[in-house]
C-alpha cells in the first residue's frame, strides 16, 4: 500500500514536471516575481504521518510566503516547506532566516 507521503511526493514530482516544462508564453503570465523560476518548486506536505492517520481532525497550515521572490528564490531553486514545518514540530524554533538576519523564535 503506497503511504499519504508517498503519493503527494508522486504529484510533486508530477507537478514540478509540468512546471518545468509550461510554455513560456504561460510562464511569464503566472510566475510571480522576477526571481522565480520554471525550477523553483516549492514542496510541502504531511510532517508525522503517523500521527496524521490516528487523529480525527486533519490541520492544514498556509505559508503565505510560499515563493518569496525576494529571499527564497533568490537562494534556493528547490526548498521545502515540510522540511521547515518538521524542524519546528520537533523543536518548536522557528528560523526567520531572510526576514530578520539569523533571527530565530522558539514557541513552548
């Protein structure tokens, strides 16, 4: 049986082919910022799928920074926010790296 992960990591892969792929003339219409590329591919997903399958209610968080053009794609063609979101589930910090040089938040 393929796991939740599994699958949506098949729909990125899937997702990110298309967008690497999309006609030019379609691209300059929908990618955002000037530093944004057909290769900035933002991921994201479930953080404990353990946990995610026994609870009752499923939570959804939105980054509203999800291709921030003036950090982000800057740096990095290909980031993760379920990377981000895993790092703050198992430590509870949370770097603001790009918006405050270094900055980091710890929430308990």
């Amino acid at each position: 049986m393929v796991s939740k992960s599994e699958q949506l990591e098949q729909l990125f892969i899937e997702w990110e082919y298309a967008q690497e792929n999309e006609p030019d003339f379609s691209w300059k219409r929908t990618r955002g910022g000037k530093n944004i590329t057909k290769r900035h591919f933002r991921r994201d997903g479930i953080i404990d799928e353990a946990v995610f399958s026994k609870e009752k209610r499923k939570v959804l968080f939105i980054s509203n920074e999800a291709n921030d053009d003036e950090y982000s794609a800057k740096f990095n063609s290909k980031p993760s926010n379920i990377d981000d979101y895993r790092k703050y589930n198992e430590t509870g910090c949370d770097e603001l790296e790009g918006k405050d040089e270094g900055a980091q938040f710890c929430y308990i």
